[in-house]
C-alpha cells in the first residue's frame, strides 16, 4: 500500500523489450473463481504496482491495491487487516523504500499472523537496505534487469511470479474460506451455530492434514474453529443418544396405563408390556417341547419300547 494518499491515472503497460507470460495455466471454470492478491507496495513503487496489477489481472488474477493514504485517528489497521484477511495470497512489491517503510513492515505481521502465504517481489536493487525480517528468508522474484542474468526483467518475473501464485491454488482458497468462517465465527462471540456441522467437519480436517509442504500452516484460530465444531458435533450426538431410552420407556409406560388391552402390534417397539408378554409365550413354549416326568428323550424313547 501507499505511505500517503495518492491516485494513478491508470496502469502503465509493460516494458516493450519485455516478454508477457501465458495466462494462467490454472482451469478458467468459473466454479473455481480467482485468486486474491493483495498487492503490498510503498508510493515511491506505484508505477511498478500499477503495471503489476494490470498483468496480473490479464493473467486471470483479483489483485487489491489499497489506495487510500494513512490519515491521523483513523483506523487503518482494520482496513488494511480485512484487505490481507480476505486475500489467497500477499505479493510484497521489495525495494528500499518499502523495506523502511513502518506500514509496509505492518503488513507483513499481519499477512505472517493470518496464515497467509507471501511472495517478495524485487522491483529494484534494494542498495543495501535490509528487507523486513519476515521476508529475509523467502525466495525473492527479480523483475528489475540485472546485467548478470540475460534475460532478466519483467516478462520473466512475470512469468515465475504467476507460476508461484498458481501452486496450492485450491487449499490456498480454502485457507481463505476457512478462515473468514472462523473469524465471524470468533468475532460474534464463538456461538455453536456458526460452528461447521455435518461432512463439513471432515472435509475441514482433511483439508488441514493434506497442507503441502510450500503452503502456510493453518493459524490457531483455523485449529479451533475445527475442533469447536468437533466437539459441538460430538455433545449433540451424546445428547440424542442420552434421550432415546428416556423416550422409550415415557411412550411404553404411558401406553401399558392408557390401553393395557391394546394389540402387540399398536405398542411403540421396546414396549416392556411387549416384552413381558413375549418372555411369558417362550417359557410357555420351552415347556410343551419338555418330556414329562423330567424324563429325557432317550428315556422316553425306551419307555415306549416297554
């Protein structure tokens, strides 16, 4: 973002001597939707962050650039904070002087504090200056032309950037959904209703088991909006078995005291009047198949034989 209030006029083109990528080679189906970048930048690198939007979005992208300046009293942070909340991914426009920059270094935290993956890119030889902490360990995609490496500029750039930004594509998107969910979910109180239910918990589960190697760690909010509906699951399953003997035995006794001579067939299954009435028929039962006398078979047989 921007250190102080500005407007672009519009978004500069590409260096002529550079070469465009091919759009992204992610399905286009529109059930899958685009990726949300956040552009980070600082003012004195608007002309970069302008043609970095305009090829991003040529190349299938939702890029955010946040043009509003940092006034006294105002809230910024929140702001800011939702932009990088609801962002896939946060791309950070390097130099020096987004590498001083307090707001840039802000946005970082906050892209680091929310899970979000982020990508460094060198518009322009940092002189020296040391880049946020954050960043001193990400590999770093170079647009500027650097006289030791043909080729350099910011086609290819382009084209690395757009092959990062496609990797993870689907658990990048669900990482976002999941947390916004977990933040109204936080925000309001952490109420059960807004807790997930169903095959939604176990997709939510095996979505954070199968998080790939490159990809951020779901944050702890993420954890415990998963284990909360876990547990909320598990209690109402508790609850339902605990009420079902409880509601069997009201509807039998309520049924033995109303119609004590009713058909077996109109009583509620489980019915204790049912179940006497069955004991009562296969004792007497067991009794007509004994021998008389308490003979065995064998002995009967041979009693007959005299």
């Amino acid at each position: 973002m921007a250190d102080v209030a500005h407007h672009a006029s519009g978004p500069a083109s590409p260096k002529p001597g550079d070469t465009a990528p091919q759009q992204a080679s992610r399905p286009d189906s529109p059930d899958r939707g685009k990726l949300r970048v956040f552009i980070s930048y600082s003012r004195d690198d608007l002309d970069f962050a302008d043609q970095l939007d305009a090829a991003l979005d040529a190349c299938g992208f939702a890029c955010v650039l946040d043009r509003h300046g940092i006034s006294g009293g105002e809230d910024w942070k929140r702001r800011l904070g939702n932009l990088i909340s609801e962002a896939d991914t946060v791309v950070f426009v390097l130099s020096p002087t987004s590498a001083r920059s307090e707001i840039c270094a802000w946005e970082v935290e906050e892209a680091a504090r929310l899970g979000k993956r982020i990508l460094p890119v060198n518009c322009r030889l940092l002189e020296g200056v040391s880049p946020p902490p954050r960043l001193r360990d990400l590999n770093y995609i170079f647009f500027h032309e650097d006289p030791k490496a043909p080729g350099s500029g910011f086609g290819t750039g382009l084209a690395s950037l757009v092959a990062a930004l496609n990797t993870d594509f689907d658990w990048l998107r669900e990482h976002t959904r999941y947390l916004q969910r977990a933040t109204e979910w936080d925000r309001g109180g952490r109420p059960a209703n807004r807790l997930l239910s169903g095959d939604d918990i176990a997709e939510a589960k095996a979505w954070a088991a199968r998080r790939p190697k490159s990809a951020p760690d779901p944050t702890a909010l993420h954890l415990d909006f998963i284990r909360a509906s876990e547990e909320e699951a598990q209690a109402r399953s508790n609850a339902q078995l605990a009420i079902r003997p409880a509601t069997s035995r009201s509807r039998c006794c309520a049924c033995t005291a109303a119609t004590p001579n009713c058909s077996l067939a109109m009583r509620p299954p489980g019915c204790c009047r049912e179940r006497r009435l069955s004991a009562v028929s296969k004792t007497s039962t067991e009794k007509s198949r004994a021998p008389p006398d308490g003979r065995t078979l064998h002995g009967k047989m041979n009693y007959r034989r005299g």
